[in-house]
C-alpha cells in the first residue's frame, strides 16, 4: 500500500481534467489539484519542513485547506488541522503539545489577535494566491518515498472525562479507512457529493479523501450549512450523494419549511457517519429518500469505519450499526480483557489498519487503549449477535447500574423520545438516595417551548414500553444549559448533578 499522495498522484493522473473540487463558485480540476499540492509542498520543504515535522492548519478555504494538508504530508510532514471556533486556550496547549514547525492561515487579523498572548517558536505561513497559484501545465510531483506507517494526520477528540487526546494517523490508516468507504459504499469515479460535515474533523476530511482516491468529485461550501444550502447545492452541481451528521439532517427534518423533499429523488447515496441515531428517524430517513442507500456507521475519531448498515437493503438489522468493515475485526471484552462469545455484553473492541498508530505524546494512554492483542477498546458496551451485527448500548461509563443488573441509558431514551419528541434530554444513573439500589435513572431535561415534563405523566407513559425498574420516578428541569451534542448534554448534566443537585437544577 503506497503513501497517501500516490493515490491522489493517480487520479490526477487518469481524470486530469476532470472536477475534483467545487467551492461555491470555484471549480479546481485533478491535475490543478495535484499541482497545487506538489507546489505548496516544495514551498514547505524549501521552509526547512521534513519527515516528522507538524504544521498546524487553521484555513477558511476548504479548496485551501485541503491542499495545505496534502501538501504538509506530501513533504514528510504531519497535519494538525484546527477549526475556526478554536479558543486561544485551545491553540496554545496544541502548540505546547506538537510543537508544530509551520503555523498554516489564511486569517491574518484573527490569528494575530489569537497568539498575541500565546507563546510560540514556529513559523507562520499566510495561504494566498501567491502560496497556491494554479498551474495549467501537466506537472507532477513524485511523492517523497518513505514508510506508510509514518504520521500523517493529528486529530483532537475528548475522553468520556473531558480530557482532550490527540489522536495520530498514519498514511496507511487513512488508506484503510478511505478504501473501506468506498467498498461499502460503492464509490466510483462517477460520485459527486455535497461533503458537510467539517473537513477538520475525521468523518469530513475521510469523506474527501474517500472521493478523491476514486476519481470522483467533491463539493463543498464556505458557507453556513442550511436547509436551504443543501438543497441549493445539491441542485445547482447535480451532487447525486450527500455526508451529513444525523443531528444537523434531523434539524433539517424537522424544519417545518424544509426543502429537502424537492431533491430526494436525486440522491443516489446518503452517508450519516457514526453517531448514534434512534430507529425511529432511521425509518424517516429511508421515507423521506426512497431511491437513496443510505449509511451509517460505527466508529470513532481513533478508529473510523469500524461496521457499516444500509438501512434499506439490512433493515431487519436497523437497530443495530451493522456489521465489522472489511479488513476490520470487532470484538467484545470482559473487564479482564477476555473476549467473549456472541450475545454476550462487556466492552466493544476493534482491531485493523484503521486503528490509529498511537496518541500523540502520551505513551501511558495509548498503552491503557489497548489490550495484549492489539484489540483497541472503545469504551463502548455491546454484543454481537448470531449473524455477526454489532449492538451497541451506550458508553462504559454510562451504564446505569441497579445492583443486580445493568442496562443503557439510550434503550430508554429512545421510547422517551417516542413520547417528547422535540425535547433535549438524557436519562442518568445517580446513587440511590434510598440505598435499596446502587443506582436510580433520572431523567435531565430541558423545556420546550416553555412546556415541561411531569414524573407522573413519563411513568404512565412508559408502563408498557420500558421495564418498571427502568423507568425515570425522577425528573429534573435543567435551565440555561448550553450544550452542542447529545453526548455532551449527558456529560454536563452528570458532571453537575453529582456535585451539586440545588446549584445545577429545579426539582419539579
């Protein structure tokens, strides 16, 4: 398997002047691409840039930003991509902790107020149009001959506890992954898809590497994501696929004026990465686009692709997040590292060539990830089923334990969702103020629209749906929360109620 930079060196060189990339209004061929990346490389190499060395990437220009990343690991190098919302505080523990030799922008004015208090050796480099002109010759670049092993991509999540990791990938993990993209999915050089999803985190930048080892072509904008934009686009550059986070498509959804129903019938593939969705809007996916496959995955930012669905052609399967990707293993753990049997619970593990090299500079959690067979542990509970489907229940930490069982939190939410659809909530397990069980589920929400829930309204309502024990006696009101995600919503309301119930929520 060759580096990262020969695939797309060999479809630039058999679709040269084919679109790879549409922006809004600009249109960069395969061979202005490769030529834009092998001259931003050079400019790199001749900055003193070489094997090993970091460059943090903090562009607007999604043309821009993927060319400055290709180029950074064309020349040896590993990119360290940031998002435009990235605090002050944010950056300066990403210098500290990568000390990056080259700081990549194409925001002068913001950058300049963002690192006048941080301290930093390294170069700052502006993207302009003198830094990446076009070239219309057929020029190549041979890509720089070295391991495939070797580091290309720094990429920040956060543990269940908060903690950030930078999680390192090598060239030959993200061909992995990229390629199990497109087996799944049946990428041809024939795809052009509306990529939304940010292109600095795993899913959006592993969606356009996906398309473009292929021939395809990528779309994207550098405006804000609406349902008007999607539609807009998808129509304007005849896109006959679309990636997009499930929580931004149901926002969509439920959007009373939405137009999306007016190109349903043009897409041909539709990929919802690996978040969790409920079976309920995976049933109105597949209603609202009736000729679209549509996918979903299981992963995560240090191992992406893991399993794959179709919804449609697997619906009988529609629970779960289907089955190991090719070439990937999934495996289920004991709390001692023991693999277990099919429809057995414990800890999901994964094994393959998609699984990150290591975390960056942090030798004693790259260790504690991983078992004695190499088997990455997700902090995820699970089963695989007979037929090989992986089952996922929620996150380790999650779990509610009653004392003489243990169930997810997300089994419950998902009937709770049936009832108050249009609620941000979680259920929680907290210590029994009674002690009869360890823990007790709660149920955290916010209001809507002024309209609250009532404990006795929620039991009643879920007597024949959910068993007794697990069903929320307690429900608390959480005001002026401001929360991005649902796994975040669950950590925050956690976090809060087991330091302090009065100062965090109204008991109704």
């Amino acid at each position: 398997m060759e580096l990262l930079d020969q695939y797309l060196l060999d479809a630039a060189q058999k679709f040269p002047e084919k679109k790879a990339i549409i922006c809004d209004e600009h249109v960069i061929s395969y061979i202005e691409l490769i030529n834009r990346i092998s001259t931003f490389s050079e400019k790199l190499r001749d900055s003193g840039f070489d094997l090993g060395k970091r460059a943090v990437i903090l562009v607007h220009d999604k043309v821009d930003y993927l060319t400055a990343c290709f180029a950074t690991m064309q020349a040896g190098g590993i990119a360290v991509p940031l998002t435009e919302t990235t605090t002050t505080h944010f950056i300066q523990k990403v210098m500290k902790d990568c000390d990056p030799l080259l700081f990549i922008t194409s925001k002068k004015e913001t950058l300049e107020d963002s690192l006048s208090n941080i301290d930093h050796n390294c170069t700052i480099m502006y993207v302009d149009d003198t830094t990446m002109p076009l070239f219309q010759s057929k020029r190549y670049t041979v890509p720089l001959l070295a391991d495939n092993q070797r580091g290309a991509l720094i990429l920040h999540t956060h543990g269940t506890n908060g903690e950030q990791k930078s999680v390192l990938m090598s060239h030959r993990n993200l061909i992995h992954a990229a390629l199990s993209a497109n087996t799944i999915s049946g990428i041809d050089s024939s795809i052009r898809e509306f990529v939304t999803p940010q292109l600095t985190q795993s899913f959006g930048f592993g969606r356009c590497l996906s398309i473009l080892i292929n021939g395809g072509t990528i779309v994207v904008t550098n405006q804000t994501i609406t349902s008007l934009t999607i539609t807009e686009t998808i129509f304007k550059h005849r896109c006959n696929a679309l990636s997009i986070a499930p929580s931004m498509f149901s926002t969509i959804m439920n959007s009373s004026k939405s137009p999306l129903k007016n190109i349903s019938s043009q897409l041909q593939v539709i990929d919802l990465g690996s978040k969790e969705i409920s079976v309920q809007r995976k049933r109105d996916f597949l209603r609202m686009f009736p000729k679209a496959r549509i996918f979903t995955h299981y992963g995560l930012t240090e191992a992406s692709y893991c399993t794959s669905l179709e919804l449609r052609s697997e619906e009988k399967k529609i629970q779960t997040v289907g089955r190991a990707s090719p070439s990937v293993e999934i495996g289920v753990i004991d709390d001692h590292g023991n693999l277990l049997r099919h429809n057995m619970t414990g800890e999901i593990t994964v094994r393959g060539e998609n699984v990150m090299s290591r975390y960056w500079h942090d030798s004693e959690l790259t260790q504690q990830s991983f078992t004695e067979g190499k088997w990455l542990k997700t902090g995820d509970c699970g089963f695989l089923d007979d037929d090989g489907y992986l089952h996922v229940l929620g996150r380790k930490a999650e779990m509610i334990n009653l004392g003489d069982t243990m169930f997810s939190p997300l089994e419950v939410e998902e009937k709770i969702r049936e009832i108050f659809p249009d609620y941000e909530f979680c259920v929680i397990g907290v210590p029994d103020p009674s002690g009869v069980r360890k823990e007790i589920p709660v149920l955290c929400y916010i209001p809507h629209e002024g309209k609250t829930i009532n404990a006795s309204e929620l039991s009643q309502a879920l007597s024949n749906k959910v068993d007794t024990n697990k069903i929320p006696r307690i429900v608390y009101r959480i005001d002026h929360l401001s929360i991005s995600d649902h796994q975040s919503l669950r950590q925050e309301i956690r976090k809060h109620l087991l330091v302090s119930f009065a100062q965090t929520v109204n008991l109704l």
